[in-house]
C-alpha cells in the first residue's frame, strides 16, 4: 500500500486520509445512534476526537522530548507526523467509556462511535505497518554537483537516509536544517540528497546562500527517483538499513523528533 496519495500538487499521507475517513465515519454512526435513542452525542464525539489526538501527540512528544527543548513552539506544528496512536486510542476509549458510565442513554451512540473509528483509524495503520514486497537501494546512476556520476547502490553497506526534495518545495526548504544537523550528528550514516528537476548552479547557489554544507547532494534532472523509489510527493525521505533494504518511509516534512524516531529504525 502506498504512504501517500497524490491529489493535484498535493501528497496526502494514507495515514491521515485514515484519520480522516474515521472521523466522518465516527460522527455519522454516532449521529445516527442518538436519534434513535434521543440524545446528542456529536460534544461528546468531539471531546473524544481531541482526547485521542492531544494524548497521541504528548506521548510521542514525551518520549523525544530532548529534541524539542532548543524550539519548544515545534511540539504544536504537527505536520511532522509525530504521533503514538495506541496511546490516543487507549485515551479516546477511557474518555468514552467514562461519559457513557454518567450518562447511560450515551452508551450505545457513544461506543457504536467509537468502535467504528478504531476498526477504520486501527485497520489503516495495520495495513500500512504490513510488510511489502522488499525494496533495496536501486542501482540507479546521477550527477554529483560537480558533474562526476554517482551510483545510489554504492551506499549499501551502512544506514542510509534517502531525501527526494526541491528548492521550490516548501516543506523541504523546512527540513532541511534538520537533515543537516543529523548528517554532522551520525557521521557513520549515509546521508543522500536527491534534488528533483534542477539544475547544478541553481541548487548549488541555493544551498550557499543559506550556508548549508551538505555531502552527497545529487541531481535527478529527468525525474527518475521517484519512479525508481516508486513515489510522488515531497518531500519524500527513505530509511534503508546496513543491507540497503527499505525500512521506513516518510512523505511530508520531518522535525528532529520524526527524524530522530526513523533513525532509531534503521541504526
């Protein structure tokens, strides 16, 4: 099953489509269950959504919470994916149970809700967390920025980080402060930069002007990464281990505590 489904300009993770498809699905079982029985169930609905999700984010927060005492403000911006959902399921389920036990007219709405949305949120991560068909580092040959070949296969052998990104790609402008930081602090990893469609003096004056001193920035002027790697947004970042095999793959933006949750993967 794919990460991420390309929609327009836009890579959407499957994981939040899930989310999404729970919440909707959640609210209308619910909705349906209380006029059956009389009782409005959508606050309750609510306040558990925000449970789960607040409690999601905490314990992923608590666990890298290191990482976030440099820009506290970072532990809000959650487009970096960071989240632990059995704990926000675990929260969500004792805040429902909790209502219905004061109010029993809630029961049946309530958990109808709430079963509904783990089975959808639950089953999505489940499958996403299945092993597929094994994805190595491709023997795939680009540009180095002073013009010399560079083979990806020549990595294997150590931890590898793979980012696909581009200079006009907001969210890879972002994070690439932290991919830099990462690259100097794990100097037994390969760090690989594969810039999508530009050219060596743009991406090379790019880079100076922001004084970002980066090894093994590579160019891929047709495109061919994101086929070889089989995907379509960015920023895309692929985790492969010692053996050059796939471990983890992140679409959308990384902070240093997504990143720093892959590389344990893959260390």
């Amino acid at each position: 099953m794919p990460n991420a489904i390309q929609i327009g300009p836009l890579a959407l993770p499957v994981s939040l489509l899930f989310m999404l498809v729970a919440v909707a699905a959640a609210t209308s079982i619910g909705k349906w269950s209380g006029r059956r029985v009389g009782v409005d169930v959508e606050p309750i609905l609510f306040w558990t959504l925000v449970v789960g999700v607040v409690v999601a984010r905490l314990a992923f927060v608590l666990q890298f919470s290191t990482t976030y005492q440099a820009s506290p403000l970072a532990v809000l911006d959650i487009r970096d994916g960071g989240w632990r959902p059995l704990a926000g399921f675990a929260a969500a389920w004792l805040f429902a149970l909790g209502r219905q036990f004061k109010k029993p007219m809630l029961r049946k709405p309530l958990l109808a809700a709430v079963i509904v949305a783990t089975a959808i949120w639950g089953g999505g991560i489940l499958a996403l967390s299945l092993p597929s068909e094994e994805q190595k580092l491709p023997t795939l040959e680009l540009a180095s920025l002073e013009g010399a070949p560079v083979d990806l296969a020549q990595f294997e052998g150590r931890p590898t980080v793979v980012n696909l990104w581009a200079t006009w790609c907001p969210p890879c402008v972002r994070e690439m402060p932290v991919l830099r930081e990462a690259q100097a602090a794990h100097p037994a990893m390969n760090f690989v930069f594969i810039n999508q469609g530009e050219s060596a003096q743009r991406v090379g004056g790019w880079l100076a002007a922001r004084n970002l001193l980066l090894r093994n920035v590579l160019l891929d002027t047709k495109g061919q990464a994101l086929t070889a790697f089989n995907q379509r947004g960015l920023p895309t970042t692929l985790f492969f281990d010692a053996k050059g095999r796939l471990v983890s793959t992140r679409t959308g933006e990384l902070s240093a505590a997504s990143l720093a949750e892959k590389l344990e993967s893959i260390d």
